[in-house]
C-alpha cells in the first residue's frame, strides 16, 4: 500500500467505518471522540455489528452521545447489554436445587464421618454419651432411609423441580412468542422452541434505539416512538441535512439468513445513490441485496440497529417485513450480525466513492507465539472468543484483498486489548495482573486514534501541505 502518510488527502473523499460486536463499541467512541476533537473530514460513516450504532450516530452529529458523561458507553446499563434469556437463569436455579436434593441421601451419610469420631472420644473419655449419640445418629438413618421418608420425598421434590423446569421453558417460548410484532412459522420438532436462543440482546438493542432517540427529539419529553415510525424520523432527519456541516452519508451492513446474502441499507448522496441502489422495477440481483433509506417507501434504520446487535447464532435474529413492491414481494426475513459482513462493508464503501477509508476495529492483531490466553470456561467468554476470532480474520482478509481499491486504508485498532465482546464489566489483564473496565477501552480508542492516524497521518499531511504552500509562495 506504500507509506500512507504519502497518500492521505483531506480533499479526497473519506468514509470512517466500524466493525466489531459488543463492548467493542466502546473504543469505537473513543476513537470516534479523537477524530471529532481532531476535525477529520469524513464524507461517509458506515458500520456493521455494533459499529451500526456508531454510524447511526456519528451520521447525524451525534457521536458526542456515545462517549459524554451520561451517554450510550457510559451509562451502568451496559452490563446488562447482553445476558442469559430468564429460563435459562431459573433452570440453573432449579438444577442447583435439584443438585441438593438428589445429595440429600449422600449428605446424610457422611454425616456419620463428623458423628463417629465424636463418639469415639467421647467413649475414650469415659462418658456414655458417645454411645447414645451413635445410637441417636442410627436411629435418624432409620427412619431418614424408611418409606416414608427420603425413599418417598426426594423422588416427589425431583419430580416438582423436573415439572417446574418444563412450565419455565414452556412459558420463555410462549412469551417470546407472544412479545415478538413479527411471526414465521417453522419447521422442525417443536419441542426445540422451548428452548430457543440462549442469549438476550435486547438489553442492548432496546437502550440503543432509546439512544438514537434521545438525539432525534432533543429536549422534548416524548416517548420512544415504534420502529418504523423512529427510523423515517432519522432518514428524513439525514436526507434533509445531508452535506451540512456534521451530517454524512451513511452506509450499514447485516446478514439475511433467509436470502443467504449480505444486505446493505445506506442513505448516500447523488451520483452514488443511483449507482448503488437501482430504481424499482426490473430483476437486478442488486435491488435483492441494496436498500435506499432514503427512498420513503420503507423504514428499516431501528431495524437494522436490531439486527446488527443481535449475536450470530445466539440471539434471536430480527425479523423485518419488506414491502409488497419491493424486490422480496412482502416476505418476512431474518436479519443478523455476521462478523464477515466487513469485506462487505468496505466493499460498498469503495462503490460509494470513498477513495480513503478509516477502519475502527477494537480486536488487536493477531497473536504471535508466547501470546497464548487461558480458554475461558464461562459461556459468554466461549461466544465472545468465538466472534472475536472470527472478526479478526474477517478483518484481515478483507484488507488483504480489498485495498488495493483505495488510495489509502487507515486502521485503527489496539495493540493489545484484555477485554472481549461479551466482557460487559471489563476483564482480568493477566499481563497487568488488573482488572481493565469499559472507561479505559474507551480511553485507548481515543489514544491509539491520536497514536496511529492523527499524529502520524494528519501531521504529516499537514506538514506536506505546509511545505507545498511554501514553494508556490517562493
């Protein structure tokens, strides 16, 4: 790619994305915070996973809402973001009981370990009341072991917690059923439902919309208003003001696991807009995957924000309507994250024009040897080791292949980071030996953007430019 110190312009046309799941939306702001302090000219903002949330933001002058005292990273609800769906936590309750139950029997047994050296000392001491307190204790087991007793209750209380766990299943899937505005229906067995997804995103995709709210109505005391209704409000918002100072074109990017393709949803500028979203009508495999948000037919931005928040394989995937006229006739699809979709989003970045694009990626480069980490044992350290591989090869290989299509690739990510998507309160650093917290990844996206682009990429342009203007003065 050459030096890019070399090939950075502020007159070329820019577009900042960014890529990453989870917490990773919070070095997002803090790289976000530096490039605004710094003034970078950017044309498009463009994101998937939750870099959507970003963009959604950043879009509309609105990305001091990510990092201010009070906004979306620092708020405590984020350790809420993502958790295990409530069946789930009431049947570790319940088998937690279950575990006691069925022990009850061998407890009571052992219990003779603690009872027989008593009663030993106490015979050696000369009293007789070790011998009654063995007698006391074999009496217990009489009648603990008779038919009355454990051999009738333990079955009763397994069978109680076994039956409570089904009514807990039955009404998790009844309920989510039931909340959803959507339906699809299914194949398979049915019994399967009861299960469903184990991990809930709606704590993240419910405080994420409330955000991109809060900005469209200012001061005024209004309730969160529907999806469709909240994303013609953003579009008519960015499409009205688009080319005002901190108002960019917008370019997001989510899976359809039903088309088995890539959708992207975007509001850009002419000539770009027509080249990347054909007109209605016709067979265009294109009108199958592009979606104008600034079309009016359809308001798909808090949907979008949804599907990009909800974990691959995980969490349940958004289900988004499409209009009647649109290429998919009125179908109901599944909408979802999917940490590849980033080849795909600087794909459509370079078909948009942009001749130089900024990457924000919280996932550091990939280890060498002597870099090895414990595998971690809690499930939402499994899932968010599994996403945060599958992005850091994703990224990779998206600019191994895809630079060349640029004037130049800028990427800013950190040299190392302890803190994975799912880690929602921070994570132990073994290199530290100390917990690191959402405050300071935040602050270390705003470092290394001052550290890897600013310092050494603007400087140096302004330098050279600086110069430049020198010799056509002499």
């Amino acid at each position: 790619m050459g030096d890019p110190r070399e090939s950075y312009s502020p007159e070329r046309r820019t577009a900042l994305l960014f890529t990453g799941t989870g917490v990773d939306g919070a070095y997002h702001a803090g790289a976000l915070r530096a490039l605004h302090e710094a003034g970078v000219k950017l044309d498009i903002v463009g994101g998937r996973g939750v870099g959507v949330a970003a963009a959604i933001m950043a879009a509309v002058d609105g990305g001091a809402h990510l990092w201010e005292p009070g906004g979306f990273w620092r708020d405590p609800a984020v350790a809420g973001f993502y958790r295990w769906r409530w069946p789930f936590r009431v049947l570790r309750l319940l088998a937690f009981a279950l575990a006691i139950v069925l022990a009850v029997p061998a407890a009571v047994i052992l219990l003779g370990l603690i009872v027989y050296p008593i009663a030993l000392l106490l015979g050696m001491s000369g009293l007789e009341a070790g011998a009654r307190l063995v007698e006391s204790f074999l009496d217990m087991l009489r009648t603990a072991f008779s038919p009355p007793g454990l051999p009738t209750w333990i079955p009763r209380l397994a069978g109680l917690l076994a039956a409570a766990s089904l009514i807990v299943l039955a009404g998790g899937a009844w309920l989510t059923w039931w909340r959803s505005p959507l339906h699809r229906r299914t194949a398979g067995n049915r019994a399967w439902a009861l299960l469903g997804s184990p991990i809930d995103a709606a704590g993240a995709i419910t405080r994420a919309i409330e955000a991109v709210w809060r900005l469209l109505k200012g001061g005024a005391a209004i309730k969160t208003p529907e999806a469709q209704d909240l994303s013609r409000r953003y579009a008519e918002l960015l499409t009205d003001n688009l080319g005002q100072p901190g108002f960019r074109e917008l370019l997001l990017v989510v899976h359809d696991l039903d088309a088995h393709r890539d959708l992207v949803f975007g509001l850009l500028r002419d000539p770009y807009r027509k080249a990347l979203f054909p007109p209605p009508g016709g067979v265009s495999s294109r009108r199958a995957e592009a979606h104008d948000l600034s079309s009016g037919t359809q308001a798909f931005t808090a949907d979008v924000l949804a599907a990009s928040l909800s974990l691959p394989g995980v969490s349940d995937p958004r289900l988004v309507r499409f209009a009647p006229e649109a290429y998919w006739r009125g179908e109901t699809h599944r909408l979802t994250d999917r940490p590849g979709c980033v080849g795909r989003l600087i794909e459509e970045a370079a078909a948009a024009g942009a001749e130089q694009v900024v990457i924000i990626a919280a996932t550091p480069e990939p280890p060498g040897p002597h870099e090895l980490r414990p595998p971690r044992l809690d499930g939402m350290g499994r899932v968010g080791e599994q996403i945060a591989s599958a992005e850091t090869v994703a990224l990779t290989d998206a600019i191994r292949h895809l630079h060349h299509r640029f004037q130049g690739v800028y990427l800013i990510r950190p040299e190392h980071n302890p803190i994975r998507p799912l880690d929602l309160i921070g994570a132990y650093d073994e290199r530290s030996d100390r917990v690191q917290t959402l405050e300071e990844l935040m602050e270390r996206g705003y470092e290394d953007a001052y550290r890897q682009f600013i310092e050494p990429v603007l400087g140096a342009s302004g330098d050279r430019m600086t110069q430049v203007s020198r010799d056509l003065d002499e």
